[in-house]
C-alpha cells in the first residue's frame, strides 16, 4: 500500500469513492469542482495503481483543522487504511502547528477508537460553518461533531 499526496490524475476516483458512499447516506456528496480545489489538502491510499482511500485535511483557522472526506473503497475496508490516512493526516496537522483538530461524522466510533471525542456543535468556532451554506442538508445538520487535542 502506497500512501501519497493527491494529484489531478486521483480526483475521478477520489469523486467516486466519495460518492458511492454519498449515495448511501453515508457521508456528504462532494461535487467535482469541490474535490479539484481541495486536491492540495488530500493524500490517498494507492494499491496495485488504484485509489482505495482518501480523506483531506482542511486548515479552518488559527490552529484548528478538519479531517473531512475520508472513504475507503468497499473492498478495502477494514484493512486499517482509514486509520493510516488519519494518522498520516494528523503528523501533518502537528507538523502544521494545529492544536485541534475536529471531524463532523456520521462514523463516531473509528473516529472515538482514533482519540476524537463527542463535542456539541456550537462549541466550534462560527468560522467553520462557513461551507455549510452548500449542503444540501443545511440547516438541518444530522452529523455529529468530534475533536482531537493534539
């Protein structure tokens, strides 16, 4: 298993990962357009020259960032790729100087078996429901917010 940065040849299989999931009701749709211009803040787990995994980290304000988009190919799941992909996420984070680090979820127990803890979702800043706008659940938010001090 290869983990890496994303690059613009990932982002089709990135959207569908993230998709087939969507489609579930499982995690949030993510647009193309989205994914393009997040493609920095993403790294993907590569196996055999596919993408089997990705999530992003996205840098929200003064030491405070969110792990969002993280999905695993159906046939690669439980295999520990999500938790390497949030681990690796993390180092970057600390690299970053980021103190907390939170996730909206519907996925609360990986996210408590990796140290995240339950938090309401006004305790976050006001600056990270900047994006909400574009949801096509705003303002009826049914994902669970979690946070990490590292």
């Amino acid at each position: 298993m290869i983990y890496r940065k994303a690059v613009f040849k990932d982002a089709e299989m990135i959207h569908k990962i993230i998709n087939d999931y969507a489609n579930q009701g499982l995690m949030l749709p993510r647009s193309r357009n989205s994914i393009y211009e997040s493609l920095r803040d993403m790294i993907v787990a590569e196996e055999n020259g596919e993408v089997v995994g990705t999530g992003s980290l996205h840098l929200i304000w003064d030491e405070l960032a969110e792990v969002r988009a993280l999905a695993i190919s159906p046939q690669a799941v439980k295999r520990g790729i999500g938790e390497t992909i949030v681990k690796r996420l993390l180092t970057e984070a600390s690299e970053l100087g980021v103190k907390t680090v939170f996730t909206l979820t519907y996925q609360t127990g990986f996210f408590a078996k990796l140290g995240f803890v339950e938090v309401p979702k006004d305790d976050l800043p006001q600056k990270v429901w900047k994006e909400c706008i574009n949801c096509p659940k705003f303002p009826n938010c049914d994902e669970v917010a979690m946070i990490l001090r590292i």
